[in-house]
C-alpha cells in the first residue's frame, strides 16, 4: 500500500542511455568463477516466507542503511526483502545489486519492489513495461547472489477515476500483470503482486465470464502478497480465506502481510499495539494457515514504520 510517506521518485521509460547504464553490473565480478569464492552464496526459498516491504532507497544508496536493514533482517529472521527497485535500476543499478549480494550474506532473499496506481490505465502502460524490462535486464546480468522476483503495487482504488471507470482499470491491471509475468518469466524472476483482501469479493467480468477479481489476478501472478490489514487475528485469516482456497486449486503462493503504519484507523494497523503484540498475533496467524496449501507465509509493511514500533 502506498501512502503520503512512501512517495516515489517519476521515472522516465527507458532509452538507450538508461539501458547502458546496466552494463558496471558486469564489473562487479569480471568473470563469475574468478570471484565466485569472494561472493556468497543464493539463499535458498524457505517453506514460509518472512517479509518486509522496504519503500525506499536509502539501504542501497547509504551504507549505514544498508547495514541496518541487513541487521534488522538478521535480528528479526526475515526471509525476503521486498526492496524498492524502480528508480535504482536507472541510477544505480551497482549499488541495488551490492544491496542484493549484502543480503544475501545474511541469508535473505531480495525482491524488486515497483509500483504506482497509473499504471492500470493504458496511457501509462509504457513507463512501467520499461521499468519492467530494465529489471529484467537487470536480473539477467547479477553475477552470484540475485534478485528472486520482480513484486509489483499497482492500486487503481487509489484514483480518481476509481469511482467512474472502475471495470476498466481492473481490466487494465490484468493486462499489464499478463505483460509484467512474461517479462519477468523471461528472466530469472518470478512475479509477486501485492493485492487487497477485497479483491476476492470484488466481481469483473473478462472473456465473457464474471469472477472475483482475485481469480483473475491469481492466475496470472506466481504469488500474491495479500495486504490483510488488520489487528485481530480472526479477522486476518477470515480475509484471507477465500483467497487462499483458490490459490491452493491454482497451484499459486499467498502470502499475508499486516501494517505497522501510524495516521491509519487503529483496527488496520499495529502501531497501537506495538511489535511484542504483533509478533504473538503473528504466531498465531502462521499456526492457523500454515497448514493451508497456498499459505507461503507472512509479511510486514514496512521498514521506515516497524522500526519506529515501539516494543
């Protein structure tokens, strides 16, 4: 979910400057197996995901966030990094793949985090196809340790064409996540989309059939990270019930993530309650599902506001 406090850079499609921009990632090793030793190794996928979303790109571009990231993850036993990717892979592409190499030395896994609700409209299908390629560029030439998928936020609820043109962007965000899984697919990344429990009551009609909107999402992306906003953990795995079943049909990945958020209604977000609360509801919320067949695991949103929870 993006909010006042997780504004993102505008980027530009791409041009052929901006493609040759990618090409200092070869000098990060010349020749994998002379530095295949100095690199450490992939990490492995784990049966539940443990994530973060990390709306910025301080930890690639400051050292001293990077390592706090990296020691948060460490401390707090992240599998994944959802990092956010979009403008990085333009201007520094180097320091997103030493960010990448550095998790990696802790044991997680990174994805590339994009997103903005204009790209369901088809006037602006064209920057992130772009976005999407260079990413896919991108993954293409990591050496050693690399990106696992590409994850993507598009939330046309956020517009102001929502309220008049609704069927037309959630036809437009189908089209556009068909485009992003070949592209992605074409590379070495899987496609992750961060979708509304909602989305599993909301009807779209496409090629002649009416089904919820999260059937249609799901059989299109390889995992969905479900924003499941809330603080109670009944309502957590209710949200997520329906959304899970038809995952486990479609052979997709669910994974639940909760908010941590300030200046949100109290019921969506734990900032009241803190992380030692969080945490047992967490458990909790993992006990109930971890049995369930699509159940990948949980997720936190996001960095900047979990650090500031108080204990």
């Amino acid at each position: 979910m993006q909010t006042q406090t997780q504004t993102q850079t505008q980027t530009q499609p791409q041009t052929q400057t901006q493609t040759l921009r990618l090409m200092p990632l070869l000098a990060i090793c010349i020749g994998f197996a002379a530095c295949a030793a100095e690199l450490p190794p992939q990490p492995g996928p784990s049966e539940f995901e443990n994530g973060m979303w990390v709306w910025s790109n301080e930890p690639a571009t400051d050292e001293n966030a990077g390592a706090a990231l990296v020691e948060l993850a460490r401390d707090a036993s992240l599998t994944t990094l959802y990092v956010q990717a979009q403008t990085l892979v333009y201007d520094a592409p180097v320091l997103l793949q030493q960010l990448v190499v550095r998790a990696a030395a802790a044991g997680v896994q990174v994805e590339l985090l994009i997103g903005r609700p204009e790209w369901a409209q088809p006037e602006h299908a064209a920057e992130v196809i772009a976005i999407a390629h260079a990413l896919a560029t991108f993954a293409e030439h990591e050496e050693g340790p690399h990106a696992v998928a590409l994850q993507v936020n598009i939330e046309p609820h956020a517009l102001a064409a929502w309220q008049t043109n609704r069927d037309a962007l959630l036809l437009g965000l189908i089209d556009i996540l068909e485009q992003l899984r070949d592209i992605a697919h074409g590379s070495k990344l899987a496609l992750s989309f961060d979708m509304p429990t909602w989305y599993s009551a909301l009807k779209l009609q496409r090629h002649g059939q009416t089904r919820p909107m999260s059937e249609w999402v799901l059989d299109v992306v390889d995992t969905a990270v479900l924003m499941d906003y809330d603080d109670d953990v009944a309502d957590i795995v209710a949200h997520a019930e329906a959304t899970l079943a038809y995952a486990g049909v479609a052979g997709k990945r669910v994974v639940i993530g909760v908010e941590t958020q300030c200046q949100l209604d109290d019921d969506l977000t734990f900032c009241e309650e803190g992380k030692a609360a969080m945490t047992m509801a967490l458990a909790q919320v993992h006990a109930q599902l971890r049995t369930q067949k699509a159940y990948a695991g949980l997720a936190i949103h996001h960095w900047k506001s979990f650090i500031e929870l108080a204990k």
